[in-house]
C-alpha cells in the first residue's frame, strides 16, 4: 500500500527537495520487481507500490522507466564499489606490507565477490537481455566495471612503482587492464553468474593474474 499522494511540498507550495530515504526505496523495490518481472513486463505503479510511494513520486524522482532501470543498475555499481571504501579490508593500503603478488590475488578475490554477487550478476544478465531491444538502455551498459576497482588497484600501481617493485607506467591503464582480466575469467567459469565457482576456481584466476602482471611490469632495475 501506498503512503504518500505525490511530491512533498513546502510551505510556500513548491516541490521539496530531494528525499535520499525515499529514492533509495524506490532503487531497491525497482531492483526487485525488475529480476522478479523483467524489464518490459515491470511497471512502474507495481515498484511504486513495492516501494510504498505513490507512482508520481517515482516519476518525479527519476522521469521514466528507462531513467530508472538505469539509476538502479549504477545504484549497483555504487553497492559494489561502497565494499572498497577506504575502510574495507579490500582497500589497497591493507596489502602494502604483503608481496605484490599476494596483495594482488586478495585484491582480486574480493572484485570476484563484488563481481560475481548473485543480485549483480542477475541485472548485469537482464541488461544484457533488453539492451538489443530497447536501445535507451545502451547508458546501463557504459562500464563494464566499477571504477573505483579501478581507482584503487591504480593506486596501488603508483605506490608500488614508487618503492621500486614494479615499473608501470601508466597505472591506470595497467589497472584497467588487470580488472577487465579478473572479469573475463569470472564471467566466462561463472557463466554469467549461473553457478558458483569452486574457492580452487577463484584461486587460480587471481593468482594467475597477479602472476601475469608481477611478470609484466617487474622492476629489473
């Protein structure tokens, strides 16, 4: 059931302001009804009423139903990279007194994690599903990872070359690169997020990664 009749409006009878608490309602309920019905069969007054909103409070947060399949799919993208903030266990600077290869294959268990995440993975397959048919859609399919993997993983990079480990001169490149590599394998052994990969799986992709960048850019000086 629905709890509001439309926008919030302030005293002098304007549109309030932005309503943080309830946008994300509504991302998290269109999550939800868009795995659960698809995108074209979802509509907009049943993730209104999941979200407990009217259905113009849906619009007038996000326009259309278009704007907010792709505002749920970076929301996800936002989920995922929220678990390498800079207080998580994943953060680069938790590795720098581990070996290079070491702190890359931890580094890469934990974009498997974020990238294999079974909610993920089901809208990462529906926006690949609806794309070819609705075209509005090509937005929800910009980048293929989160960039603050990226971010981070060049960081690390940098350091590293500044201490004299490893010699990459372009680190966020380098750092693209290795990214798109741990994705590859983890889609393709995945199929797509449709089973699980056993620990041995997941071990060997990161190690053979982080084997393959160690060799690339070693320091021989």
């Amino acid at each position: 059931m629905r709890t509001d009749n439309g926008p919030r409006r302030s005293a002098a009878g304007r549109p309030a302001g932005p309503q943080p608490a309830k946008r994300q309602a509504i991302l998290e309920a269109a999550v939800a009804v868009f795995l659960r019905e698809g995108y074209a069969r979802a509509g907009v007054d049943v993730i209104a009423d999941e979200a407990r909103v009217s259905k113009q409070t849906v619009y007038n947060h996000f326009g259309d139903k278009e704007r907010l399949f792709i505002a749920a799919v970076d929301g996800e993208r936002e989920r995922a990279a929220a678990r390498f903030a800079a207080d998580s266990p994943s953060a680069p600077e938790r590795y720098d007194d581990a070996d290079i290869r070491t702190a890359l294959t931890a580094f890469g268990r934990r974009v498997l994690a974020v990238l294999l995440d079974e909610r993920a993975s089901a809208l990462r397959r529906l926006v690949i599903a609806e794309v070819a048919r609705h075209p509005a859609l090509r937005p929800a399919c910009a980048e293929g990872e989160p960039q603050q993997l990226v971010k981070y993983l060049a960081e690390t990079f940098r350091r590293r070359t500044d201490r004299g480990e490893l010699s990459v001169p372009d680190p966020a490149t380098a750092a693209q690169q290795f990214v798109a590599l741990l994705i590859q394998q983890g889609l393709y052994q995945s199929m797509y997020g449709t089973r699980p990969i056993t620990d041995g799986d997941t071990a060997a992709i990161c190690e053979n990664a982080a084997d393959l960048f160690v060799r690339a850019y070693r320091n021989e000086a």
